[in-house]
C-alpha cells in the first residue's frame, strides 16, 4: 500500500513529529511504500527515516499566509497526483486543512 503522511513541520521534534516517524517506522516494516511530506527544514537524519521517501513542500509553514497557503495546497495537489497514494494521513492543524 502506497501511504502519504502529511504535517506541517519537521524542523523540530515534538509529539506529532514523533507519532509521524513511528507510524511511519512502523508501516515501512510492514512492507507499504511511504511517503512524507513536510513543511520545514528536516531535523532527522535519513538513518532515523529509513524507507521513507520525503517530499519537502516549500510554501508548507505554521503562520498564515493566505499566498502560501494557496501555494502549498498546489504543491500538494501536484504531488498526491503524481504518487496517486491509497492513503493520505495528516498530522497537525495546518496539514489537516
């Protein structure tokens, strides 16, 4: 199965930063194909997301920005047609929206 998860940062590590990588831990060793997207700088190194393919999306941030928020909906847009994921999960607000 193919999974996009979906939060809005990734440039720290809090709780929903910690769910995302263990739900995501825990899928890719189950065999599914899984995709991050995040807004943000990574603060994860690719050993702590082994079997995860990322997507960073640039105009994807906490404050509201009514252009980069329409920004990121087309980025977002672009990039589940182009990986037509089974499944799309979202964590944070910003994300979710």
């Amino acid at each position: 199965m193919k999974i996009l998860q979906v939060i809005t940062r990734m440039d720290s590590i809090g709780g929903a930063q910690r769910h995302v990588v263990e739900l995501s831990r825990a899928a890719s060793g189950m065999g599914h194909e899984l995709h991050l997207a995040y807004g943000g700088d990574m603060a994860l190194s690719q050993d702590e997301l082994t079997g995860v393919t990322l997507h960073p999306l640039g105009s994807l941030q906490r404050e509201i920005s009514p252009w980069k928020d329409a920004c990121a909906f087309f980025e977002l847009r672009k990039l589940m047609r182009t990986l037509r994921p089974d499944i799309v999960a979202t964590h944070s607000t910003k994300a979710g929206i």
